[in-house]
C-alpha cells in the first residue's frame, strides 16, 4: 500500500508466518485432560454411585435412541444413490422424556456426517472434535479428509478414554474418493466398516426391517421410504426412541437434509399402503 517500507513488507511476512505455525499443524487432542471433579472424586465412582445399577431408580443414567445408516446403489440412470441416514430425535433421561427435538446427525464436512447415540454431552463433543480435526486437515493438506481417516481419528480419541465413563455409539457415514463408506465407532474405541448399520436401543427393531427391506439397488424413493419405515417402527417398538424422524441423503456430489416426518404420521401412511387397520389383531 501507499506509505509503506520493506520493513512493513518484513513484519507482515514474520506476522503470517507465526500465524501458520501457530493455527496450521495437528491439534494435539491427546493431551487433553477432563477438569477433575471436585473434592477429588474419581469419575469412574462418581458415574457408578449416581448412575450405576445400584443408584436410585430416579438417577439412573439411561439412554435410548435409534439411528441408522445403510449405502445402496442406483437402480436407474435417474436416480444417484449414495448413503441414507435415518434417526429419531427423542433424548431421554431414564423414565423422563427430556426433550423431542433433538438432531442426531452432526455435520462433519461437506459429504460427511457423524450419527449421535448414547450420552449426548459425549457424542456433542468428540464430534465437534473429530470435525475441528478434519477441517484443519483439509486447510492443510489442500484435500478433502476420507471418511476412513476421519472415523481412524474418532476411535483413537475414544480409545485414549476407555474404561473412563464416556457412553459413545456413533456411526461416521460419508462420501468421498473411495465411494460411500460407513463407519461404526463406540466408547471403547472399536471401529468397523458396514454396509448397513443400526445403533442404539431401538437398532434390532430397525435391523428387523432392514433384513427383511433392503435391497443393494434401490431407487432415491425407494431407499429414503426404508430409512422412514425402519426409524418408524423402531419408535412404536422401543420406548427411548420417538419424536420425528431426521433423514439426510448423502450422493456423491452432495448432501440432502429432507424436512423432518413425524413418526406418528408415518404410521398411519405406511398402515394405509398396507391396507389394513393399525390395531393389532392377536388371530392374525
């Protein structure tokens, strides 16, 4: 700019480089350490004590959700294939429905989402981890992260935790160079690749449909329908989980958030396409 000296050019420079030393390496997550709790309680008492199984009735640390995820292929030129993921939205806290809106699929980039079950605070914030880490890594590497490294990071953060009270079932679902590809993490550090995958007290009722629905080629109708079908009977099954049901498409050129569908109008949409009354007959 007008005015200025070499030595103005020098600082700016010494200035741009302090900042990439500082803002662009790998966060060094590792060496974080959980505030202890006061009075020195140790965490794992403290859960076991207020939570445990021999906690009382009211204070008991119960979870319940069901999430799903499942990659198909396009059965037409027309349609685009890709991931379906499909959850609930209800947080309970024992025999308490705490809220009925919650979002269970957190964003973690542009073609990739991470699915919430089990504690939430937990789920909530190693997700914002894994999605600070996979941001950084695209600043600095000029490429988007895989789906396989970023669940890599998200387990090994975990595993760094295990035995100290976190409750993480989480499902790292995304798009990239390699295709679609499904990752299922927990609290113990464990990590798997799946093809169809369900998470959370109500995933046998959503598996029972999967086995039974799903099919490697499907139509974009087809498969959002067994994603809406498989949460809905999850939640008339399963008394942790309910509210509406959050579907997100993931293709290979983007991400589709459909409008949430409420599951009990959903109940009565798929009794209709059955043609058959919604009351349970026991002669059937």
């Amino acid at each position: 700019m007008w005015g200025e000296t070499f030595d103005d050019f020098e600082s700016e420079e010494r200035e741009l480089a302090v900042a990439k030393q500082n803002f662009m390496h790998e966060p060094a997550n590792m060496n974080f350490t959980f505030p202890s709790l006061p009075l020195g309680i140790q965490p794992v008492e403290f859960m076991n004590s207020h939570f445990g199984a021999t906690a009382a009735k009211n204070m008991k640390f119960r979870k319940g959700t069901t999430t799903l995820a499942f990659v198909y292929e396009p059965a037409t030129p027309a349609d685009k294939g890709g991931i379906i993921v499909a959850v609930d939205s209800r947080a309970s806290s024992g025999e308490y429905i705490s809220s009925k809106s919650v979002m269970k699929i957190l964003d973690i980039g542009d073609r990739m989402v991470a699915t919430m079950a089990g504690g939430a605070a937990d789920c909530q914030y190693w997700t914002r981890i894994v999605a600070k880490y996979c941001t950084l890594y695209e600043l600095r590497e000029k490429t988007p992260i895989t789906v396989s490294a970023a669940s890599k990071y998200f387990a090994n953060a975990l595993f760094g935790y295990r035995g100290k009270g976190l409750s993480v079932g989480s499902m790292v679902a995304g798009y990239d160079k390699k295709g679609p590809q499904i990752f299922k993490v927990d609290s113990d550090g464990d990590r798997c690749s799946l093809k169809v995958c369900s998470v959370g007290s109500g995933s046998l009722n959503a598996y029972g449909i999967l086995d039974n629905h799903y099919k490697p080629k499907m139509t974009d109708e087809e498969a959002r329908k067994l994603g809406l079908r498989a949460i809905m009977h999850a939640t008339f099954r399963d008394s942790g989980s309910g509210g509406v049901c959050n579907l997100c498409h993931i293709t290979p050129t983007e991400k589709i958030r459909l409008p949430p569908m409420d599951v009990s109008k959903l109940w009565y949409e798929f009794a209709d396409e059955l043609g058959r009354d919604i009351v349970y007959d026991p002669r059937e």
